[in-house]
C-alpha cells in the first residue's frame, strides 16, 4: 500500500507537469518566443523547436497526461480495494473513487498548475522543456498517430468559413474587457473595416472644395489663401473638372514680398487622380509612395466628384482630428441630450455614424449612392420631404428640422429603443 501511494503521488507529479507544461508552452506570446530565440542556451533553443511544431507539441502532453491519469485511478482502486477488503463496502470505495480521487487529481494535477503556469510560463517552459522532449521521443508513434489523425479530420471534416465584419465586429465587443474605453474599440473596429471602405464614401464632396483659380494674379492669391486658411488646395481652370495642380501654402512664404505679377504658376505640383471605387488602403499607399497627401477623385465620366486628404484616410481608423484652424465640430452636430443629435444635412454619413457611435455599414442597406446623411433621408423617403417630416429606419428616427429651398439643411437623428426596429417607414408631422 505504501509502495503504491508512493507512485501515486510520483505519478499526480508527473500530472501537474504535462498540465502546466501546456498552458506554459501555449500561453507563450510572440515577444516572449523573440525573447527565447535571442538567448542561445539549448533549452531555449528547444523550446523554440518544439513551438514550431505545435500539433506533436500537444499530442505529446495530452497523451502523457492521460496515460499517467489513467494509472493513477488504477493504482488507486486497487489500494482501496485491498484497504476495504474486509470491511466489504463497494459503496464506499466507488465514492472515494469518484469524489476524493477525482477531486485531488482535478486540484493537484490540473487546476493549481495551470494557474502557476500562466503566471510563469517562461520559467515553467525552461524547467519542463526537457522532461517534455524526453516523453515527446518515448511516445512519439502514439502522439505521432494523434497528429496524422487530426490531419485527416481536418481535410475532410472542417469547413472554411469566412468571416464578415459582422463576425469580427461581435468578436471585438465580446473581446474586449470592460476596462477598455469606446474609442479603443471603434480603433479596433475601424481597423478591420479600413479595407472594405471606398474612396467615395470619405471623400469631400465637389460642392465643399475649396479652390484657386489659375486666372488670379498673386495679390488675389495671397487673399484666397489667407481667407481659406488651408495648407494645401487645388487650382482649377474655369471649372472643377479642369484642376491643373495643387498649390502648397508653405511654399507661398519666401515670395510674399513680390507683387500681384509674380508667377506662380511656377509651383504648382501634378494633380494626382483617382477613381471613386479605389480602396483606401491602396490610396493610403499611393500617397506613401507618391510623397503627397491630397488627392482629387473622379467618377466614371473622369469628372471631378470630389476630393481626399491623408486626414481623411486617418480618421477612419482614429476618428476626427482637429486643429486650431479647423472648423469647430459643433458647426456639423449638435448634441440635444443622450438620444438626439442635430446634424448639418450635408455631413458625411461615415462622420455621422462615428458621432452616433455605430458602424458605417449600418445603413448599407438603404443608402444606395448617397454618401452624406441628407441624401440617405432622400433614398428611404423617395421625395422632396417637407420640415418636420419623420422616417424610421432600425432603431432611428429621422426629422428634417431645416430646408433650403428643396435642400435639406438640418436634420435630426433620435436613437430609439432597440424594440422600435423596422424597416424604414415614413410619417409626416407638418
């Protein structure tokens, strides 16, 4: 009896070290494997080996863990058995059995060295590393037939399935601990859908550029710019869909002394175009590889529709950024209380989500061509609306609270309760 407690306990070692060995192994991030790999002592250059193999790594623990499991309930009922022989209660042994035997082996051998390894893996790596290594070789045509296993299940059993920006949105909200704040996640967010979203759904629409005309003599210049207040713009001949270049206010500086005959023309740089569906990823791209951060977008018919900065691509990820000469962020939105938001009609629609917190394909569905909030109102409702006309669309209520002439130029946005979702639905209440 003594003899078999003795390898009971050596075996509930042996137990807690393939169940610590794996969560040290496998809780191991990439700056700790960096780390490793920059020390050229053997056993970390052997842990390093047995991470590049991850399915025998497993296979190995799990089928040592299991054979010495299965030895340590067998060596067990036979101990009790022989204790209880004479007191013949087969009751009492299955319950020694099933309760205390299980419940020791769950605590000593599975639960108290997974926490102690999670804390410390790196150490608990190093010291297990051998003993692993040398088990991986004793049972390596077992493990090995474990992973050819598994290999077969996998080619004819496991799917692909791809995963949408619904999936990976879920996945970040429910990923994400309670300490994290709002913006962290919509930069997670926002980094993921940063691929999916085109040109034409960020850029500044035609009617709000702001440029120079090539016909102005220097002194006008001087005033456009001045008054415009911007770094850089474009420079059109007649019309926007003839831009001959950008002009950077920077380089108007050595020559403020010249007079209202000064060429400059002369510092016009190449206007760079692109198409409304390009990516913004591969804008982001261009632009690094072009040295520039402006760029004029065309439609189909290589009209000028509108135009996009790096700021623009940026706050895609990051949200709004402000300087001290941009325009005051209330000038867009008004904040009434927790549920409703005025808006400028001609705000983008992904600015507008941003401010109502919410994705910028929640109204992928509706929104058709339009890319600013008072055109998606015009896309559900069908017609010029009149003030104080209403539409619900999800858990929304949209209310045109000002019209210029049959433009709609403010608009309110309540955030009904999730119970009120619907299709869109229209209801005038002039």
């Amino acid at each position: 009896m003594f003899i078999s407690l003795f390898i009971i306990l050596i075996l509930l070692a042996g137990s807690a070290m393939t169940s610590g060995a794996e969560v040290a192994f496998f809780s191991l991030s990439p700056k700790e494997m960096e780390k490793i790999k920059s020390v050229s002592e053997r056993s970390h250059a052997l842990i390093s080996r047995l991470i590049d193999h991850p399915r025998h790594l497993l296979a190995t623990i799990l089928v040592a863990n299991n054979i010495i499991n299965i030895f340590i309930i067998i060596l067990s009922s036979l101990m009790l058995s022989t204790l209880f022989d004479k007191i013949h209660h087969p009751v009492l042994v299955f319950w020694i059995n099933a309760v205390i035997i299980t419940f020791l082996l769950v605590l000593f051998g599975e639960v108290m060295p997974k926490i102690y390894a999670a804390s410390n893996n790196i150490k608990m790596a190093l010291l297990l590393v051998q003993p692993i290594n040398f088990i991986g070789r004793l049972i390596y045509p077992l493990s090995h037939l474990m992973v050819i296993s598994t290999n077969f299940l996998d080619k004819r059993m496991v799917t692909n399935t791809k995963l949408t920006s619904e999936d990976i949105d879920y996945a970040i909200d429910i990923a994400t601990d309670k300490q994290a704040t709002r913006q962290e996640i919509n930069l997670l967010k926002g980094i993921v859908k940063f691929g999916n979203i085109a040109v034409k759904q960020i850029m500044r629409q035609r009617l709000d550029i702001v440029a120079a005309n090539e016909d102005m003599n220097f002194e006008e210049l001087l005033k456009f710019v001045k008054d415009a207040g911007y770094s850089r713009f474009p420079v059109i001949k007649d019309d926007f869909d003839h831009i001959v270049g950008f002009l950077y206010t920077k380089e108007l500086l050595p020559f403020l002394k010249y007079d209202k005959h000064f060429k400059w023309k002369s510092l016009l740089h190449k206007p760079f175009f692109v198409p409304e569906t390009r990516k913004i990823d591969d804008l982001l791209r261009d632009f690094q590889e072009r040295f520039t951060h402006m760029a004029i977008v065309v439609d189909e018919y290589g009209g000028t529709s509108g135009l996009i900065t790096l700021e623009d691509i940026v706050e895609e990820i990051v949200g709004d950024i402000s300087d001290e000469f941009d325009e005051k962020i209330e000038a867009e939105y008004k904040k009434l209380n927790d549920n409703t938001y005025e808006f400028n009609g001609k705000i983008l629609l992904t600015d507008a989500c941003r401010i109502l917190h919410i994705t910028t394909d929640t109204f992928d569905e509706v929104k058709a061509d339009s890319d600013s909030l008072a055109g998606l109102f015009l896309e559900m409702s069908g017609k010029i609306p009149a003030v104080n006309e209403e539409l619900i669309y999800k858990n929304f209520r949209f209310i045109v609270s000002e019209l210029d002439s049959h433009r709609i130029s403010k608009m309110k946005v309540v955030i009904l309760a999730e119970e009120n979702k619907g299709a869109p639905h229209a209801k005038s209440t002039s």
